[in-house]
C-alpha cells in the first residue's frame, strides 16, 4: 500500500473555501476549549481534592451541552445553520471572561466553575449540530470519510495541544490566562463565520417541539446502523472515560504535578492525531461497521493496560493507542450517520449522536469518580476497561445491522429522493425494502448528494 493511501485525505481543505475557514476557525475554539476546560478541571480538583468533585465538573457541561443539543438539532433542520454557529459564540466569550474574573478573586468560589460550564456546555449544545449537518454541503459526498477524518483532526490538535499549554500555563501565569485564550478563541470563532455564505437546510423542518423531536428518535431507534454504533460508543464511554481520575493519578500515582496532569490528558490526542494522519485508508474499508466495534475494543483494552502499569512513559502510550482507537471510530461513525440520514433529518438525527457523544463521557466519568471513591483509581480504571472490551464483544454479536453496514452503494439516493418529495421531515421514513441492494438489511439508507460529508462531534470531555 502506497502511503498517499494510507496519509490523511486533505482534498475538502483544498477544494472548499467555506469548508476550510469553517475547519480553521472550530480548531482555534477547540484548542481554546481544552485549554479553559483541562484548567477547570485542574482548580476543581484543587479546590475540593476529589476526584468525584471533577466528574461532576464533567458532569455539568455534559448537561447543560444535552439541552442545548435536542434545542439546536431541531433549530438546525429549520433555521440557517451559519447563523445559529455564530449567535451563541459572543455569549461563550463573556462566560469564558466569567471563569476568568473568578480565579482572579482571593478565594475563588466553586459554584461559578459548575454554572459557568453548564451555560457553555449548553450555548456549544445549540451550535453543534448546525455545524455537524452544515459540513457535509462545504465537502462533497466524495469526500465522506476525508471530511470527517479532517474535523476529526481538528478536533484532536486541540485536545492535544490545549492539555499541554494549559498545563503550562497554570504552572506560569496562572488559571486566569487560561479561561482568557478561551475566550479569545470564541470570539475569533465569531468573526470568522462572517465570511461563509449562508447555510440554510435543504428541506425546512417543521417547528421545534415534542413532535419533531420524536421524529430524530423514532428514526435512531428503527435504523440499525445509527443506533447500533451510539451503542457501541456509549459503552466505551460508560465503562471505559477515566479523565476525572487523571488529576489524581498525576498526584498519587504518578507522583507528579500540573505538567504530568496535561501529558495524560493530551497523550490521547496524540494517538488520535497519528490515527488522523494515517486515515486516508478509512475511505476505502468495505466494513465499516466491524471497525467501529474493533475500536472499541481497542479503546476499552488499552484503558485497562493504562490502569496496570506504573511508568508513566508506558500509560501514555496506552493513552495514545486508546486515542488512535478512538479516532478510527468517530471518522467511521461520522460517515456513517451521515450517509445512513436524509437531511431534512440531520439536524435532529446529529443532535441525539452529539448528545450521546457529550453525556456519555460524562456518565462515565462520574462513574470512574465514584468507583474510585468506594475502591481505588486503579480498580476504576482496569475494571472499566475490561467492562468496555466485554460490551463491545456483545453489542456486535447482537447488531447485525452495523456488522453490515457500507459506505458505498446506491441506497442514498433513494433516500435523498424520498426526502426531498416530503414536504415535512415528518414524512421521511425510507424503509429497509425501499432499496434492493446489500444494504437493504441493514435499514433506512441517508442521503447522498452534495450535503452529506460529514463533522465531527464535540471533543470528548
């Protein structure tokens, strides 16, 4: 295999100029993110030694991020998407300025670290899905898996970078300069949606509420495809998302301080990134599914060889096989939640994914936090990873679906026209038998056209 089909595909960045400002301008406000939220982390845990204290932390933004994502999922489906991307960044800015002004004080608080996070949780819960279902309309459906891999990449850049820098900086400056490059970052953000065109959907939902909320989980729950691989994740996620027991690992375990902290949360980027810069091969794998469930054994496995080992040089390397694992799965899981839902159910259908995404890391910190607290960080650490293996192992056996599933065939268009002759999402129902075909086992196939490359989701907490 040559390695320019093995290294990462960059044709979107080149072809499209809305798509590379859009790519740019998510990297600064995630890189922004890590900083402000591994700095988060890091004055909780200072501020209460507790490491269920920080799953907490966790906890709040995952919430506050769910509620914002079933608001803007359906807002997404009816609403220009540019528009919602830019509303809510000022509003983060100034919370990020709150965070600030409060390490700032002689005796910080705690509430305002939990308030502030659930507010920019759920501002980044109502932006997030108009920038997942507008990607794919700035990329192309050539460029499926390349799209995602690139949003990916993004994503990853920041998460290991910002873990370091905060570090860093909490060791010089302090706290404060954090929560202020976050702000920054958010406002940058803003600025730079001002130069993409306007990105309204292609078919306009109806109004947000009950109704078509239940449209986007009617259709997760009867597409095999879609639902299986929020399964798999979320058991990763559950049983296997250590990240509020890496402050007292760094203490206690590693013996170490802030810096030792920032490498165990950056080393799974850096897995991540080497995953990134070796997906080109994604575009072509014939079984994407059984590569989902395979990452997510990978995943669970090297958590629990990272609870085992007391060098620190060889726990980040578990940590970044973990990330490289991770990578693999979301660039796939993207693709296909893109190729396997019609636009008009985009919005709606991203929301519940990134909500998944979102608060399944955040149960599982709280879980690992509370394991720890009654046994030890280790056992937390090992028992989940082998939990998550042991998920993984079953899910597949049980979901032929996404055993099955592909990324090429014809099945979409017939989905995309189903869609496009509805006058509502409401009617938009492509059935298992409305496609002949190998994909027709596996259930409702998405649209495919110009819409439907594919962002990555939210950075795991």
């Amino acid at each position: 295999m040559r390695i320019g089909q093995i290294a990462i595909d960059v044709t979107p960045l080149r072809e499209s100029r809305d798509f590379r400002r859009l790519f740019l301008s998510r990297f600064v406000s995630m890189a922004g993110n890590a900083v402000a939220t591994t700095a988060a982390n890091w004055q909780v845990y200072g501020l209460t030694h507790n490491s269920l204290a920080v799953g907490l932390l966790t906890l709040a933004a995952g919430i506050g991020m769910f509620i914002g994502l079933l608001t803007g999922g359906m807002l997404a489906d009816r609403h220009d998407r540019r528009k919602l991307i830019m509303a809510v960044q000022l509003p983060q800015a100034v919370l990020a300025a709150a965070l600030m002004a409060n390490s700032l004080l002689g005796h910080p608080a705690l509430w305002p670290l939990y308030l502030v996070t659930f507010c920019i949780g759920l501002c980044s819960g109502l932006a997030s899905p108009a920038s997942t279902a507008a990607t794919p309309a700035l990329a192309g459906i050539d460029r499926l898996p390349a799209a995602a891999a690139l949003n990916a990449t993004a994503s990853q850049l920041g998460q290991l970078g910002g873990p370091a820098i905060a570090g860093l900086l909490i060791a010089g400056p302090g706290l404060a300069s954090c929560y202020a490059i976050d702000a920054a970052c958010f406002a940058i953000f803003g600025l730079a949606m001002l130069g993409i065109s306007p990105l309204p959907p292609v078919v306009k939902a109806q109004r947000p509420g009950l109704k078509s909320l239940a449209e986007g989980l009617a259709y997760v729950r009867r597409n095999g495809v879609v639902g299986g691989m929020l399964l798999v994740d979320t058991n990763a996620m559950i049983f296997g998302m250590p990240s509020a027991l890496f402050p007292a690992l760094a203490a206690t375990h590693f013996h170490g301080g802030s810096a030792t902290f920032g490498l165990l949360v950056a080393a799974p980027g850096l897995g991540a990134m080497i995953g990134a810069a070796t997906s080109g091969w994604t575009g072509r794998v014939r079984r994407p599914g059984v590569v989902v469930i395979g990452a997510g054994i990978v995943w669970g496995g090297a958590i629990a060889l990272f609870g085992v080992v007391s060098s620190l040089p060889l726990a980040l390397f578990f940590l970044a096989i973990a990330g490289m694992g991770d990578l693999i799965s979301e660039v796939l899981r993207n693709a296909l939640l893109q190729r396997y839902t019609p636009d008009p159910l985009r919005g709606r259908v991203s929301s519940l994914y990134l909500a998944q995404v979102t608060t399944a890391p955040a149960v599982g910190n709280v879980e690992a936090g509370g394991v720890a607290r009654l046994v030890s960080p280790g056992f937390s650490v090992v028992s989940g990873g082998l939990a998550c293996v042991a998920g993984a192992l079953v899910l597949g056996a049980l979901i032929p679906a996404l055993r099955n599933a592909s990324l090429s065939g014809t099945a979409g268009e017939a989905a995309l026209a189903a869609a496009a002759s509805s006058d509502s999402a409401a009617t938009v129902d492509p059935g298992p038998a409305a496609v002949p075909g190998p994909e027709t086992a596996v259930g409702p196939e998405a649209a495919v056209g110009p819409e439907a490359a594919v962002g990555a989701g939210p950075e795991r907490p």
